[in-house]
C-alpha cells in the first residue's frame, strides 16, 4: 500500500513539474491579422491615442470652467467663536451685580450701559455673497480664447497621435513581415546547402573531392543555421514589438496575412509638401498654440485695468447657528470695483512673461513647418531609394539564382571548385535578403509618407481648421471633419457626457501601475 501511494504522488509531482516548467507559448493565443486589423486594433488599444483623448477632455473642461466664471457665483462663510477672557468675564459680572442692585442705584448707572455689556459667551456668525463679474479687463475673455484654442489643439494632437500609432504598427507590421521573409531566405540556404552536402559527400566516398570540401561546406551549413536562429529570434521580437502596439498580451502568437507588395502611385515631391502643410495636424496644432498664447497676453494686461462686480450681501450673527439676537440681520447691494493702481510692475512682469511664451510658441510652429518639409523629404527619398532597389536587387536575385545553378552543375562535372558554390550560395542568399530588406523599405517608406504627408484618420485637419476659423464650436467642428464616426457625439449630434463606465477600463488599467484614485463627478 505504502508503495502503492508513492508511485501515486510521483507521477502527481511529475505532472505538475511539467505544468509548472512547461514553455509559456503553450498556452500563448493565437491570432491571424492583416495590416488592416492590426492599425484598427492599434487605434482602439493603444496608450498614446489613450492618453491624448484624456488630455482633450481635460481641454473641453478647462473650457467649461472658464465659461462658468463669468455667471453668477454664490459663497457662504460662517464662523462659530467661544468668547473669555478678563474683559468679558468683567462685564458679564458687572452686568449681573447691576440686576441685583437696589433701583435707586440701577437708575444711577443707567440700562443703556449696561446693556452694551455682554451676557453670553459664544458667537455665531453667518454670511452671504453673491457676485457677477461685469467687467474684468478683458481677462474673462482672454482666458475663454485661449482655452478654445487650447482644445483646437487637443483635438488636433489626438489626431496627429492616431496617425503616428498608425505609421508605428505598419513600420512594425512590415519589419515582422521582413524577418518572416528572412527565416524563408535562410531555411532555402539550408535547403541548398544540404542538397550540395549530400553531393559533396557522394563524390568524397569514390575519391574524386577532398575532405575540405565537405568541411567548408558543414561550416557553411552551420553559418547559414545560425543567420536562420537569428531571423526566428527577431521575427519573435517584431511580433512582441506588434503585440504592443495594438494592445495585444506580448506572446499572442500572430499569423501575418499579407505578404510585401509594391505598387508604385506615388505623386512628386511638391504635391505631397503642399498636402501636407495644409493637412498635418501637428502643424496646424502649432499655429494654435501661438493664438492661445495671444490669448494669454491679452488676459494678462488685464492686470492694468479694474473690476467690476455686483453684488448682494448679507450678515447674521446671534447666540446659536442661525440667530440674530447679538446684532440685527443686515445685507447690502451695489456695485464693487477693485484696481490695483500700482502693483510694484508685478503685471508687467507677468506680461513680459506671458510675451516670452508667446515668442516661443511662433518659434516651436517654425520649427514645426521646417520639420515637416524635413520629413517629406526623407520619406519621399527613401521611398524612392527604396524603389529603385527593389528593381535592382530583383534582378540580382535572378542572376544569382542562374549563378548558382551553373556553379553547382560545373562542380558535380568536376571543372570547377568547391568554393566557388558556396560563394554562389552566400550570394543567392545575400541577394534574397537584400530584395526583401527593399520590400520592407518601400512598404515603410510609404507609411512614413502618409504620417508625414498628414492623411486623415479620424478628422481632416484642413476642414477642421476651416471650420473653427468659421466661428463654430470645437464639436461641431469635429463632426464636419470626420472621417469615420465620433463616439464622442451621441444620436443628436451634441458631445456625449463621459459617464464613469466610460472611464472605468482606463482607471483599472492605471491601478495596475499607481494607486487607486478618485475623480471629480463634472
């Protein structure tokens, strides 16, 4: 029996050592995607796109709480006091030695000062303020224009964040693609090198080669399955690059559909440039930056002018809460104006400040125009560059294929070395990589192009600039510029309230990193 139940918990062991020890891409998913999937899942999981539609919102209600400053603003302080002391402990018993004096000498001290003293010992105090800005330099109005087109930006840089996701999972989509292609390229080395072993060693046995040549040739064989391990090993690191980009675990097991293409419809240089600085959202995001900064400007000298306010008043303070049996209840309504005549030049600093960022921001959308010129012209290069190699080492390939096949033909006749087939074969192998190394490029290069050229994804940013320049709000500008439809506006067209269900998946992802938080109910 003892030795019954031992052979039970060894086999039991063993087959939970193999549960334990056993590789993760047993259990790893599995999925078939093309390019289009991927960029679809890209655009729905990934933590840039996450982050900047977070700062919009952050935008839209910095907005709103501008807005909201010039109505109506209602304040209540109270205050609850215990009073002591020798001055009041004095007068409380004054107060009480007067009410037991004979009325004789009452009438000599007189109520009138005696009532002044006080008989209790703590106070309440209650207060009301209502206020409406009527005039604030225009400092209200700087603020509300600078924080429009600060959401113009937003909504724009969530754009620009779509169209680099996009450009970051076809650049990986198609690296993953190249090594799939390389681990095809090396496993055919092999292929060849095994075939011409088995020749090698057949014309050794009857004497006819030496031993070197089936040694150079195993070195060659053992060279080309290590090219082979490191093209496994960085296609299973382009797909984890893949995985984390469109939001999938790191050891999903993709299935890559598409194969490398080319098909050349690319217009000139100029025409991309100039579709480009009218519909990059990065550039046009700039220029609002420098009408925010404007904005600034303008909200801030309103440090050199007053304000104006109306506003009503009321006080109560008693014995208990909300009593007024110390001083009778009193309120007041008029108009109150503030000016700060001389402030130590405080707002000229403020302003020269504010003038400073301004500056900065006309520079950063230089800038940005220089860099997009800069990328057209290298994306646009290498996608050409890339072009013409495709021809070339096309070519190449051919020519090497034919090389080889005379070169192992010419061998097994005995007129020629063996060196030279297996410089043959190094060649074919280096002119199949290098022709889908120029695939990779072009289908990258062309990706890059469209990032640097600005084609829309979720709005186009020339209507959209349009739009705003027309005077319209930033959602109905949104909605004449979308290319596909914006969760963010409900059946009726307005812009939907982000609900806390909205919000929970992006809370429980950052719990995962940070402390659990708390968010403000809008």
């Amino acid at each position: 029996m003892r030795r019954y139940l031992t052979k039970k918990f060894l086999v039991a062991g063993v087959m939970l050592s193999t549960f334990f020890f056993m590789p993760e891409n047993v259990f790893a998913e599995t999925r078939t995607l093309d390019i289009a999937e991927a960029i679809e899942l890209a655009l729905e999981n990934n933590r840039l796109i996450e982050q900047r539609t977070e700062d919009r919102e952050a935008a839209r209600w910095n907005l709103s709480a501008i807005r909201r400053r010039s109505g109506p603003k209602l304040s209540w302080s109270s205050s609850s006091s215990r009073i002591g002391g020798r001055y009041y402990h004095g007068l409380r018993a004054q107060r009480y030695q007067f009410y037991d004096m004979p009325p004789e000498e009452r009438d000599y001290y007189g109520v009138s000062n005696i009532s002044n003293y006080p008989l209790y010992q703590s106070e309440n105090s209650n207060s009301l303020n209502l206020s409406i800005p009527l005039y604030t330099g225009g400092q209200l109005e700087g603020q509300r224009k600078s924080a429009r087109y600060g959401l113009n930006s937003a909504d724009l840089n969530l754009e620009d964040a779509k169209q680099q996701v996009k450009w970051q999972t076809a650049r990986a989509y198609y690296r993953a693609l190249q090594y799939r292609d390389e681990i095809d390229v090396q496993q055919e080395a092999i292929n060849l090198l095994n075939e011409h072993l088995r020749t090698v060693q057949i014309q050794f046995e009857v004497g006819t080669v030496a031993m070197s040549d089936v040694l150079a040739t195993n070195v060659q064989l053992a060279n080309s399955q290590q090219n082979l391990n490191t093209a496994q090993g960085n296609y299973e690191n382009a797909l984890a690059e893949l995985n984390n980009i469109i939001g999938l675990p790191a050891d999903t097991d993709l299935i890559l559909n598409n194969e490398q293409n080319f098909s050349d419809a690319i217009t000139s240089e100029a025409d991309c440039l100039k579709y480009a600085l009218e519909h990059r959202p990065d550039g046009i995001a700039a220029a609002y930056a420098v009408k925010q900064a404007e904005a600034s400007v303008s909200a801030t000298k309103s440090g050199f002018r007053p304000n104006v306010s109306a506003v009503i008043q009321g006080t109560m303070s008693g014995e208990g809460a909300f009593k007024a049996d110390h001083t009778r209840e009193r309120w007041a309504a008029g108009v109150q104006l503030n000016w700060d005549i001389f402030d130590n030049n405080v707002t000229s600093a403020q302003v020269q400040q504010a003038k400073a960022t301004q500056r900065k921001a006309e520079s950063v959308a230089r800038q940005q125009l220089e860099q997009i010129r800069l990328e057209i012209r290298e994306a646009y290069t290498n996608l050409k560059i890339a072009e013409k190699n495709i021809a070339v080492t096309f070519g190449a390939v051919k020519q090497a294929e034919e090389q080889y096949l005379i070169a192992k033909v010419r061998y097994e006749e005995g007129v020629d070395t063996n060196l030279t087939v297996m410089d043959a074969q190094e060649k074919l192998t280096a002119a199949r990589t290098n022709y889908t190394t120029a695939l990779c490029n072009y289908n990258t290069s062309r990706a890059q192009l469209e990032k640097a050229m600005g084609v829309p994804i979720g709005i186009d940013a020339k209507i959209y600039s349009t739009s705003v320049g027309e005077g319209k709000k930033s959602t109905e500008a949104l909605k004449e510029s979308a290319q596909v439809p914006l969760e963010i506006f409900d059946e009726r067209g307005k812009e939907k309230r982000r609900s806390e269900e909205d919000i929970k998946p992006v809370r429980e992802s950052a719990e995962e990193f940070t402390e659990p938080f708390t968010e403000d109910e809008q």
